[in-house]
C-alpha cells in the first residue's frame, strides 16, 4: 500500500457519516494505481482491513451507486465503476486523476518554498575567497549551485505559474524605497508656520496628510500669495482657518499673475459693495437737500 493524500471533503460530503463505506473507498484509493486503476478482490479488502466480507460488497456497492448529491456529476455522482462487466470486482476511481492533479500542485509549492528556503540559507552563509586582489568572490561552486536551483525554479514555476523569485523585491530595495517615500507630515511645519492663523493645527495636519507634493508646495506659495494681496491688512476673523484653506484647496482662489482666481474673496467683496452703497446713498441725500 502506498502513501495517498486525502482531502478534507471526504467528511464534509455526502459520504460523511458512512463510517464503513468510507474505510473501504480509502483503501482504494491507497491501492489504485497512477490512472486511478484499483484491481483487487473483494476477499482481499476484507481480509486486509479486517471488515467482514459482506460489510466490504455493501460498501462497494454503495460507491459504484449513483449519487445526486456528489460535489462532482460527472458519470452520475459514482466515486467507482467496474472494469469490466463480466466480473464483479476491480474498479476504476471516477475522480482520481481530477484530485491527484490538485495533489501535484500542491506537492510542487512545498517543494519549491523548501528548495527556496535552503537556496537563502546558503546565501546567507556563502562561502567567500579572497580573489587575490583584495576583491571578495564567490566560489565556483557556490555560483554552479544557484545556476542549478534558478533553472529548476524556472522549470517548476512554470508548470504551476508562481511567481519568479526575481521578480520579488530585495530587502535592499525595499529599504531604498522606504527611504526615498516621502513622509505624509513633510513640509507641514514650513506650511504651518507661514499661515497668518494659528488655530486647530491638528485638523490642519489631517488635512495636510492626504495632499499630494505638488498640492503641498502650492499651497505654500497660496499662503504666500494671499498674504501679499487678499489677506494684506485684513482682520483676522476673515481669513479661513488652516484646514479649512486646505479641504477647500483655497490656494487655487487667491489672485494669481494680478488677476482673480476661479472664486473671489467674498468677504472682501461684501465689505467694499456695503461702503460703495452707503456712499451712494448719502450722495443721494444730499442731493435731495
């Protein structure tokens, strides 16, 4: 008898519970051959698992059944069918080749991950020489090995289609990269430190945070804008609060190149409509006098 992979789903089928009827289908599937060709007698299943014969036929009569409730339609549900119809024993498992496919598989990642596993180890402990000039090599036997583990990972790969250890991200790669990624507070405290309003600065960071560089540095130079034009002089209960310029992206409103933005600074317009119509009036007081 052989070493055969079972799947969890035996249990969880219409099988589960058919304590006997189980039993007797594992033992085929231990004996059966690379086709799924089991091709013993019924006395031999009895006399092997210690099953009383009768059990053994009663078993393999409800596997050649038709099943309506089997995960798989094919051939009617049945896990086994007759070789022949002129004898009343040897089988083929229905199924076989389908699972042991999925067993390949699942053979071929573990194999891989260990010959990977080792393949970093002797990296890790590579053996180094002194080329003679000063320079560090590696040996020649070291460098035939990883030839060999990278063509039998590439063959392996793929038949599975698993992705090539090439392909991954050095840990030197990832550290640079790491580095290089820009820090989702930087800038903040230049930003900050030129708005004219020094309130809610936690909010302001938040709102800071989700802009991208190029949205960082305009609202700086905004903030620089505004201060020289529509900011210059003005109260400080009209100029926004700093995460509220930010949500809004107020830097694309203020005046750029000496003409009005998209949105002009309604508070200031109000304010000069108000004086301009006071004045009106009172001119047209006096004239009335």
């Amino acid at each position: 008898m052989r070493f055969v992979k079972l799947f969890q789903s035996l249990w969880a089928g219409s099988l589960r519970g058919a304590g006997t009827t189980q039993h007797v289908f594992i033992y085929l599937l231990g004996n059966c051959d690379e086709n799924g060709v089991v091709d013993v007698h019924p006395s031999r299943i009895s006399d092997d698992t210690g099953i009383p014969m009768e059990v053994v036929e009663g078993g393999l009569l409800e596997l050649e059944a038709e099943d309506p409730e089997s995960r798989t339609p094919d051939h009617g549900g049945r896990r086994i069918e007759r070789l022949s119809d002129t004898r009343r024993w040897g089988w083929i498992v229905v199924n076989y080749l389908k699972y042991r496919q999925i067993e390949d598989k699942d053979v071929v990642r573990e194999q891989t991950a260990e010959r990977m596993r080792r393949l970093r180890e002797r990296r890790e402990n590579v053996t180094q020489c002194d080329g003679g000039d000063g320079s560090v090599t590696e040996s020649d036997g070291i460098k035939k090995e990883k030839e060999k583990e990278k063509e039998k990972e590439k063959k392996i790969r793929t038949s599975v289609s698993l992705p090539s250890s090439e392909s991954l991200p050095s840990s030197e790669s990832l550290s640079a990269s790491k580095n290089s990624c820009p820090s989702a507070m930087d800038g903040f405290d230049d930003w900050y430190g030129e708005y004219p309003k020094k309130e809610a600065k936690k909010k302001a960071a938040s709102a800071y945070a989700k802009l991208p560089r190029k949205d960082r540095e305009a609202a700086l130079e905004g903030i620089r804008r505004a201060k020289a034009t529509t900011w210059a002089g003005k109260d400080m209960q009209y100029i926004p609060q700093p995460a509220t310029y930010l949500n809004g992206r107020r830097w694309e409103d203020q005046y750029q190149g000496g003409s009005v933005g998209r949105r002009a600074d309604k508070g200031a317009m109000l304010m000069e409509l108000g004086r301009r119509m006071k004045a009106a009036e009172m001119e047209a007081e006096n004239g009335n006098v």
